[in-house]
C-alpha cells in the first residue's frame, strides 16, 4: 500500500520510506538506506538500470564544516574546520519476491581536519572553546574509518527488522527526525542522546533488533562492543569476545503509524555502558542513564520536540539533560528545511571533580537552515550560543558555522 505524504514535508524526501510496502523502517535518518533515499534527484540510467537488475545502490557524498567563535577561552584557537567524505551502499540478496528482504548495508568515511583542531576537538576541554560538549563530532582528523559493514534482515512482513555486523549504534539508539549531524543539528546537545547518554564509538560489532508491537508500540533493542574502534574495526574480534565491555540499549516507543516512526514518536530508552573503556571521562566506572524523546507534527511542516535525559557514572557528559525546540520543513522549498532548539545541561560530576569545578549549568540554543541548492549541492548555515560554558574563563560565546555537503 502506497504512503501518501504531504506534498511538502521535506520528510517525504529524507526521512521515512525508501519502499512503498507497509513495513517498519527502524533506521534513524542517518542509516545508509534513508541517506540513499534523502537523494531525491533520478538516478542516471545506469544507476537505476543497476538498482532494477542487480538490487544495488549507492551513495558518495563530500561534507565541509567551518566554525568560528567570537569568545573562545584566552589563548584558544577561534575558528575550526574539516571535511568528510563517504561512500555508502547496499544489496539486498534474500527475499526479493516476499518483501522479507536481506542483505549488505556498508559506509566507509575519510575524516579530515583543514586547521589545527578539528571542530570535533574545538568545542571541547583544550585549546578551543572549553565548553563541555561537542560541535560536529562527526568532523574530526580521524583518517579513514568504517562505519557500516553489516547485515539487514527484515522479517514479519516488515514488522520486525535485525542488523548484525560492524554498526553505528546512532543508527538506531534514541533517534528522530533531526539527529543526523550531516543534515539536521550540528551540535551534540540536539543530537543523538542529547549528551546524556555515554555513545561508543561507529562501525563496532553488535546486533540490533526492532519490532512492531502493534500498529503504534514498537522495541528496539541492540548490544555492541564498547571498546570497539572504527579505524581498526577487526580488532573487535578480539575486544569483543575477550574483554566483554558490552554497551546495551532497550527502547520502548510510541509512534503514530510505521511510516512516522521517526517523526510522530515518543520513546524511552535505557542504556549502560561498560567502565574501563575509551570512553571513560575520568576513572573506570561504568555509566548507565535513561532518554526520553517526543515529536510530533503539529501542522504538515511545524513539528515541535522535547527531549532530555538522565544519567549516572563516568562515560555520559551530561548527568542532566533537557532540549526543546522545533523543526520547520518544506521552508522556502519542499527540500529546504530549518531547526531551532534550546538546551540546558548539568555537567557530568566527575568531570567537575576531576578538573576542579563548581557545580557547572550551561545554556545551548543552535539555528540552522538546511537548504538545497540544486540537485548536488546542500549549504547549511548555523549560529549557536553558549552561556556558561564550563572550562572556559569567558561568560558566553557565539559560534557561526557553515556546513556544505556535495552529493551524486
């Protein structure tokens, strides 16, 4: 049965159903499959003559991100940037005539700074804004990396969905509809987990599985390797099955009908991360926490949010989190879409203890305006303001940014 969605609503392009089946798609807006589908251009014929013959599509994409700060802390850089590029694809294999389908879904990355600090390592403790966050950690110096190599079942009709293999746990933990770092915010406060819960890294192994419920009541749940690292993925043979630092998630969610998952939906989630990994901020502690996430569309193109979560241990920056904000899409043109949301976050306590503070609030709103230029190009300006942030000796700063994605 067809889906029919608002002639405007930018999610008709990005977001929802890459098929027309009536089936459960349990990727976030950034898994392969919907970054596929975002590209609402006509394949060239050999592409669409590939996908008809061979049930193989692709992607490649180049992403810039620039910032510059009017108040970084004293001594610190003010301006950071860096570039991304990805090549990303899948094949389905089994299950083509039931709609069961099965197959390979991949994304390999080159991470790469243009200034000294990368915006990943501009925003936070060191020689940048000294604020206890993260703007644009997906643009670090990373080098290459692998982010997806796995494989997607889908079963019950589409009702239920597994991956298993080298995964992005964002992919699927505590999503909506503008969590993606490449086209939605860019700061990590609106983003997956709000900064309050404790993420491992991308392209670790795992398994993950969603499942309808009933038409409205969904499960998602997955465990991955903590100590998994996405530029030397192999290794997690090793890490994963001898050292067992496991980070596990269940979500129970609301939404209303299967093709809104990500859009019409409340969720909670619960999470917990094993101590004695990379991602400990301080000590060996593990850390665990709850999210909760809301949206819903109140008109074809207005779709308020409210997000937040709580948390304990070592491996979350935020022991409290709370976001509200709100997405505007088809503005302008049904491709373009704009976001505005504000956040307050309590700074993880042992990072005050570790580094001497007092009890640290800060305050974090971001604009951004997603805008397609034509069948290629996407730019999207961004200003955002920090108030008290946390290591640095300077009471606010703003932060301009522009971010540029180039995609066939």
């Amino acid at each position: 049965m067809k889906v029919t969605v608002p002639k405007l609503s930018f999610i008709a392009l990005s977001l929802v159903m890459a098929s027309s089946v009536n089936a459960a798609n349990f990727g976030s807006p950034d898994t392969v499959d919907n970054t596929i589908a975002e590209n609402a251009r006509e394949k060239r014929s050999w592409r669409e003559s590939l996908a008809e013959e061979h049930n193989v599509t692709f992607g490649l994409d180049y992403q810039f991100l620039g910032l510059t700060a009017s108040d970084p802390q004293s001594g610190g850089e003010d301006t950071a940037s860096a570039g991304v590029a990805r090549f990303y694809g899948s094949w389905n294999l089994i299950g083509l005539e039931s709609g069961n389908t099965g197959g390979l879904v991949w994304k390999v990355e080159h991470r790469h700074a243009y200034s000294d600090l990368s915006p990943k390592e501009f925003s936070f403790i060191g020689n940048g804004l000294g604020y206890a966050g993260m703007i644009g950690p997906a643009y670090s110096d990373q080098g290459a990396r692998l982010t997806n190599l796995y494989w997607k079942q889908k079963l019950n009709d589409g009702k239920t969905s597994f991956m298993v293999g080298f995964l992005d746990t964002t992919d699927y933990v505590d999503a909506y509809a503008l969590a993606s770092p490449w086209t939605g915010f860019t700061n990590l406060a609106f983003s997956t987990g709000g900064g309050s819960i404790g993420l491992p890294d991308d392209g670790i192994l795992g398994l993950a599985v969603g499942h309808m419920l009933s038409d409205n009541f969904y499960i998602i749940a997955g465990v991955a390797d903590g100590k998994g690292r996405s530029d030397e993925p192999f290794d997690g043979f090793d890490t994963l099955f001898n050292d067992h630092k496991l980070f596990t998630t269940f979500e129970l969610g609301w939404t209303a009908s299967q093709d809104q998952i990500y859009t019409d939906n409340v969720h909670l989630t619960a999470w917990h991360l094993d101590g004695d990994t990379q991602h400990n901020l301080t000590n060996k502690d593990s850390g665990q926490g709850i999210n909760f996430s809301a949206s819903y569309f109140a008109t074809e193109q207005l779709m308020p949010f409210v997000r937040g979560g709580f948390s304990e241990g070592d491996v979350a920056l935020y022991d409290r989190s709370l976001t509200v904000g709100i997405g505007y899409f088809g503005l302008g043109k049904p491709t373009n879409n704009l976001g505005f949301a504000v956040n307050w976050s309590h700074v993880n306590d042992n990072l005050e203890h570790a580094y001497g503070l007092d009890d640290s609030e800060q305050f974090t709103a971001e604009l951004y305006y997603n805008m397609q230029l034509n069948d290629y190009i996407q730019i999207t300006p961004d200003i955002q303001y920090i108030k008290d942030p946390a290591f640095s000796n300077k009471s606010s700063t703003w932060v301009l940014g522009l971010r540029a994605r180039i995609f066939i």
